[in-house]
C-alpha cells in the first residue's frame, strides 16, 4: 500500500508514492538476487525513493536473501520492506516467512506482504495477502472470496508476448467489478511506461515489439471507475497514448475534461490500486521525468 506522502508533495508523487514494487529477479529483467539487492538499495537511497515499494522476493529464496543481508551487514536506516511470492508449497512458504521475519533484529528485513495465485487458505488471515486472479468471465465469486476473507487482489497485465497483454475489456471489466465491491489490488507484468503505445516486449537484443499499457493509463482507468464515471470513460482512459492529454497541477491531476483532485488520488492509492510490480524501477521513473510529468 502506499505509504502517506510528505505535506506538500506534489500531485504526481501523491499518485505514485511507493507505486513500485521491484521485482528485478522476474521476467524480463531476471537478474541474479546479488544484482537485484544492490539495484534495490542504490534505489532506496535515490532523488526517486519516493516512488519505490517493496522488494518483490519468492518466498523459496528467503534464506539466500537473508544470506546477502548477512555478508552486507546493515546499511539501511530503516527495515527493507519485502513481499513473498507464495508458490506451490504454500505451508512450506509460510514457515519460511516467519522463520525470516524471526531474524528482521539481525538482517534488517520484513515480510511485508505475500502474492499468490494458488491455494492461499493457509496463508495466516492477518498477514496483508494479494491473491492473483485471472481476468475474464467467471471471476466474480474470486473476487468475493478474497474481499470476504480481507485480502486484496493482484492481476497481471502483461507478459513476454503480445498475447500476454489481456484485451481492454477484461481489464475494465475487473477494474468495474473491483471498484463496485471496494477491493483494493495492485498489478503485476508490463507496466514498464507512463502511457500506452508500442514498446520492446523484452530486453533482448532485436526484441519483439507491442503494444503495452502504461501505468498512468491504468491509473486513471481506476479512477474513473472508483469515482463512478462510467466504463465507457474508463475504456478511453486506458487507451490513451497523448501525453499532452493529461497534466498535473497544484490541486490536482487533469485527463483531458476530467479533474482528479489530490484527495481523489491520495484515496484511490490508499484504498483501490495499491501500486504496480515492475521488474525495472528505472525505466518507468525515467519516462516519467522525460515526459515531462514528473
């Protein structure tokens, strides 16, 4: 969930305070956990920290995550916020999120969060849960099994492959069923640039390109939805590929004839889209200040 942001700040840092998760050890980046540890630290203590969230970590490799800390000593000023993701073990993952946890004193890390998209009834209640669901038809009951259970959604809305990226109106569909019940979620997969348009699908060399949606699209696709402005709206939000179609001011963010006021934005981050994984920090804080936005 993103953390308050300071007195002042301005509009776009209220709508993208600790937005990303970094998950650099995953597709497309998938670099090695050394490498992803250094990168989250240098991050944490850049002009961008604003805007970075938690360590995305599977909950196998806790014990080697804690190694790194081990042999790196305790740098940090403040407990490096971690999210496990759960897999086919999910008791197993459990006992080794609370036997990492048990060491936060020593290492100087805390599972915050897990992300699932398996069997998550073993997942202790309190614990801030984010179950994956597929987008499409028939995933009403889902959702009403994890807002019953207090948990939060997470959907993908990306991948390695044009075919990865789920057409609009699956995404509006979830977006309109989440924003009726109140379910707060976050998104995972593609989510690498401000605005929709036709990007590199991987970082290899001569890559595949296609078209992927932008973080401030889908931002403002759930706003809309959360302040009950219709799908039809939603739909053009997250379609939208002008940059100089939206603009940020002193009170608020403005798409095309629509005003978000701060409050909106601050609400819609606490209790809707909680933020984004993104297996690169860089390159969609890059953008945004290359846009002109930020």
């Amino acid at each position: 969930m993103s953390p308050h942001p300071a007195p002042g700040a301005g509009t776009l840092r209220i709508l993208l305070a600790g937005a990303f998760d970094y998950s650099g050890l995953f597709p497309p980046a998938q670099l090695e956990l050394p490498a992803v540890l250094a990168n989250y630290r240098s991050y944490r203590t850049s002009a961008d920290a604003w805007a970075l969230g938690r360590l995305v970590v599977p909950a196998t490799r806790l014990t080697e995550l804690e190694g790194l800390l081990g042999e790196s000593g305790r740098p940090e000023h403040s407990v490096l916020p971690v999210s496990a993701v759960v897999g086919a073990d999910p008791a197993g993952d459990v006992r080794r999120i609370e036997r990492f946890n048990r060491g936060t004193p020593r290492h100087g890390a805390s599972v915050e969060c897990v992300e699932t998209k398996g069997e998550w009834a073993s997942i202790p209640a309190e614990w801030v849960r984010y179950v994956e669901v597929p987008l499409g038809a028939g995933n009403a009951a889902a959702l009403d099994a994890i807002a019953q259970a207090g948990a939060f959604a997470k959907i993908r809305t990306g991948g390695l492959t044009q075919e990865a990226f789920p057409p609009p109106e699956a995404l509006i569909a979830f977006l309109a069923a989440a924003a009726e019940r109140r379910l707060s979620f976050k998104a995972t997969a593609g989510l690498h640039h401000p605005l929709r348009g036709s990007y590199r699908l991987t970082y290899a060399e001569n890559p595949p390109r296609g078209m992927m949606y932008g973080y401030l699209n889908l931002l403002l696709a759930a706003a809309v939805l959360w302040i009950g402005a219709g799908s039809a709206r939603a739909r053009q939000a997250l379609l939208e590929q002008d940059p100089a179609a939206i603009r940020s001011d002193a009170d608020g963010l403005v798409w095309r004839d629509l005003r978000l006021e701060r409050a909106t934005l601050a609400t819609l981050r606490s209790d809707f889209l909680h933020g984004f994984g993104s297996c690169s920090f860089r390159e969609p804080m890059d953008e945004l200040v290359a846009g002109g936005w930020e």
